[in-house]
C-alpha cells in the first residue's frame, strides 16, 4: 500500500509544470482544426484576406498581361528577357490566373461563408427579441431628460412609433428600440462579397474570353481557329461560341498636332460590318474604347493598335514569294516606330528572312540615323535587314510570327544589314540575286478583345449591393430608449433615458434624443377640444381679459 501510494504521489507531481501548475495539454488534431476555422472565419481574417486580394491584383495592372495585351508581353520578353523569364514563374502575366491569386479567393471565399452564417443565425434571435426592459436609474445613463406632464402609456408608445422605434410595455415603463438595420447593412455587405466571387466563378467556367489581331480589309468569324489566344471556361466547349462575325473596314486613329502635346491620342474609331449570325442581315458598327460591340452578350473591345506596312517580295527567281500586310509591333508609344518580321520559306535559291523597321514619320537625325518624330504616318519609310538560309520552319518547333530563332539567324547569310530609308513604292534589290522588296502601303491593325462573361450582371448587381450595405451600416446607429411614468405626489414626472450600441455614435444621437423628448413632452399636453371654456379664455386677446362689464 506504501508503494501504491508514493507511487500515485510521483504521477501527480510528474503531470504538474513547473511552479506547482498543472501542465498544458496539447490541442490535438480536433483542437488545432477548430482553432484554424475560428481563426479563418474570424472577420479580422477575412478582411486581411480582402486586402490581400486587393495587393494581389496589383501585378495585373503593373505588367502587361497575355490574356489582354499578349503584344505587349512579347515586347517585354524582347526588352528585358531575364526579369521576363523570372517573372514568368511567378506567373505576374498571368496573375488572375495564378494559383496564388485563387488560394486567395478560395480562403476569402470560405471566410465570409464562416462569418456570415453564425452572426446570420444571432440577428435572427436578435429580430425576435423584444428591447429590455427600463433600467431602474434612466439618470445613469448616457442620454437623460425628465419633464413633469400628464400622459396615458398610449400616447408616448404612439409618439415612439411614429419614430419608427420598435416598442415594448411594462408596469409604470416603455422600452424601445431601433437601429437594426445596421446590422443587416453589415451582413448585407458581407453577402454582396460572397455573391461578386461567385459571379467571378461563374464567369471563369462558363465564360471564355480571346484576343485577335485583325488588319484593315481582312475579317473575322467566331471560331476558336480564328483566335490567336483563346482562353475558354472548363465548362466551354467550341458549339458555345456566339455564331457571328464581322469585318474591319477601316481603323482611325486622331492625334493632337499641336499644343502641349503633339501625337497625343485624341480618339480611336474602328468601323466594322458585323453579321450578328450567318443569317443575319449585315450592319454597320463604330467600335470605340470603352463602347464595345455587344453581340446576344458576347463583348468585343478595342485593346490596342499598330501599323501593318504591305510588302511584295519578289526571289531571285522573279516569282512573287511574298504579298500583303505584316503586322508590326510598335517599338514606341510616343513616335509609333515599330517592327515587324516576314518569312519567306517558298523563296529561290534560299529562304529569306527579313527584319522590318516601320518609321511612320521619318526624319533624319542629327547623327545621321533615321527615327519617327510622329505617330500618324505622315512621312512613312521602312528599313530592312535581310538574311538568307534555313528558316527552320519546316523543323516541327513552333515559331513566333514577330520574332527569328536568334541562334538560326546566326548561321544564315547576312544580305542587308539597317538598309538606307525605303519610301513608300519604291523597291530595295537584295545583293546576290536574292530577289527584291518591295513597299506597296500601310494599313494598320487592330488588337480586340471577344469576351463572354454570364457573371457580368450578377457581379453588377451584388457590387450595387455591397455599397447599399456599407451605406446602410455607416449611416444607422442602433440606439435604445426607455420612459418611465411616476408619481412623485404633485404630479406625473416623465423620465425619458437612451444609450446608442455604436461605437462613436453619442455625437449624432444627442440631436435626435433632444427630439424625441420634444415629441414625447408634446404627446402629453392635449388639445384642448374647440369651443371649450379653456380654449375661449386661451384666444381671448389679453387687453380685454378680467376688464369690468
């Protein structure tokens, strides 16, 4: 028995901290799971996670994104190509696309579910419930007044309830009570919230967006062949496609010529012939920034513009190997000098490879080089490097249209190097018999965006939702009143008390609390009927009252 017991002293004091406290015991599995909901359906969380999708969606707008503006992600791949590559991993072109970025919406998503169900569940009771009763000293409260008057209970409930104050009696006081709005806001917001990510949902499953770089003349057909990047939902097949099609017939582009600002944007216009089905009859539509076509829901916006020069090349052969247009990519925002790239793998004896320096506005510098000084294409020039070899295309790898495989242009033979300024008609020979080229015009092209997005409305709808509810929560302060009527043996004294249930609410409440007294002291004189002896003697005019007949 000595031993049981010294035995059971060891275990206890074994099991005890330090100090003589009983040790903590480890959450377990359970434990740190309900500590991890509580915390992530904590409303601190969700708005750090808020603010958290908000910084997150900065890199969208810092680089250029493939889905938006694919041109100008080449160019920064051309510009910088390390900082691109490293970039690239981290998916800042493509951020709405990032697993990051729907970590983040996906723990946001869930954290407003867990914070508004329960506090839902706890303004239900809070409705149900009826306002306290009057505490015994309304003197103690934050807002007090007293008057002496006669009054029935009828009266003042109606005075309150006319304030739109929910109201309740009791022996010799009134309890009332308003505001709860305030809460509905709240939640109201929270809702609105849950509803726009869920419109974001809908949109990247059933919604498909693409971009297409079209030149003036040619047309388009809503066809996932058609696009040049094509970005559907999961839940998108190609019979999803909104069947129309439409052609760019002409693309303007107005500058500032003088002023402050010369070569400043002024406005774009694109005029389309737009078959909204292939039955449809045609129609005609300006395509503006901003004012996208709108086709049975399926948008097309204007994103971005460049020149496309027209070249005939013709081979050492004398046979026509390459004519059209040649999409360039502007080099410069301000002067529009671009650059663009024709393959001709059918030319004889070789394949050509020639790099185009577009210059809308030539000019020649003073260190004798040749630059653009104007976007419009006043004075337009071209000047070409040609080189002649295997292309590679015929190798199976894919290749961009705007850029040569730098590592083949090294083995293949150098033609032209930066050629002297070529105007427009006039023709560059290509030394070796290698052929000629040819500037035959300019046209210009048009970068569009076609997107079909059925959460647009629903996302609508709840934002206008999310700010009617933050109105409502800012603006509605919940606030308590209560009277009470006694006797103190000369008369009834009428004592009126209320407290606000906002934080750094007192300030307006003073004001309406002031009101409310002026309504209920009002309540408790009546009208005296007409006719009476009271009301003749009130409207007798004082010079007269009490004079001898």
């Amino acid at each position: 028995m000595k031993k049981t017991t010294t035995d059971d002293t060891t275990t206890r004091e074994s099991a005890a901290a330090p100090g003589g406290r009983p040790a903590a015991k480890g959450l377990g599995v359970v434990g740190w799971l309900r500590w991890f909901w509580r915390t992530l359906t904590a409303m601190r969380t969700a708005l750090v996670l808020l603010f958290l999708l908000a910084l997150a969606s900065v890199p969208g707008s810092l680089f250029p994104q493939r889905g938006v503006e694919p041109g100008a992600v080449t160019r920064y791949f051309q510009n910088n190509p390390g900082t691109a590559e490293w970039l690239d991993r981290l998916w800042m072109f493509d951020v709405f696309q990032a697993p990051w970025f729907a970590a983040i919406y996906l723990l946001l998503f869930v954290s407003l579910i867990g914070c508004i169900l329960p506090r839902t569940r706890v303004y239900l009771r809070e409705l149900r419930r009826e306002p306290p009763a009057a505490p015994r000293h309304l003197n103690r409260l934050p807002h007090h007044a007293a008057f002496e008057g006669t009054a029935t209970t009828d009266r003042l409930v109606a005075a309150l309830r006319r304030r739109r104050f929910r109201v309740v009696t009791g022996p010799g006081w009134i309890g009332a009570e308003k505001g709860y709005l305030r809460e509905a806001g709240n939640l109201l917001f929270h809702t609105a919230l849950v509803g726009i990510l869920l419109a974001l949902g809908i949109g990247a499953l059933y919604g498909y967006r693409g971009n297409v770089l079209i030149v003036e003349g040619n047309g388009f057909a809503n066809t996932v062949a058609a696009y040049d990047r094509y970005i559907p939902g999961s839940q998108v097949s190609a019979e999803s496609l909104e069947p129309f099609s439409f052609q760019l017939d002409d693309f303007k582009v107005d500058y500032q010529i003088a002023g402050d600002r010369p070569g400043q944007v002024l406005d774009y216009t694109a005029r389309l012939s737009v078959h909204d089905s292939p039955a449809a009859a045609e129609r005609d539509y300006t395509l503006k920034v901003n004012h996208p076509l709108d086709v049975n829901g399926t948008l097309t916006y204007l994103i971005d513009h460049g020149y496309a020069p027209t070249f005939t090349v013709t081979d050492g052969a004398g046979q026509v190997a390459f004519e059209g247009p040649v999409a360039c990519l502007p080099q410069s925002s301000r002067t529009f000098a671009s650059e663009c790239t024709i393959k001709v793998p059918d030319a004889k004896p070789d394949q050509l490879g020639l790099a185009i320096r577009f210059l809308p506005t030539a000019t020649e510098m003073q260190d004798g080089s040749w630059d653009s000084t104007f976007p419009a294409a006043i004075n337009p020039v071209v000047q070409v490097t040609a080189f002649a070899g295997d292309l590679g295309l015929r190798s199976g790898v894919p290749q961009s249209v705007y850029l040569f495989d730098q590592e083949r242009l090294k083995k293949m033979k150098r033609l032209v190097m930066m050629s002297e300024p070529v105007e427009l008609g006039k023709s560059l020979d290509l030394p070796g018999g290698y052929g000629k080229i040819t500037f035959t015009g300019v046209k210009e092209w048009a970068a569009l965006q076609i997107a079909h997005d059925p959460g647009r409305l629903p996302a609508l709808v709840a934002a206008v939702a999310a700010v009617l509810g933050v109105l409502l929560s800012l603006m509605i302060r919940r606030r308590r009143l209560w009277v009470r009527v006694r006797d103190d043996g000369t008369g009834q004294v009428i004592e009126v008390g209320g407290l606000t249930r906002t934080e750094s609410g007192d300030g307006g409440f003073a004001d309406e609390f002031a009101d409310i007294v002026k309504a209920l002291k009002d309540s408790t004189a009546p009208k005296e009927p007409e006719g009476s002896e009271e009301a003749q003697r009130s409207t007798e005019p004082a010079g007269r009252k009490g004079a001898p007949g």
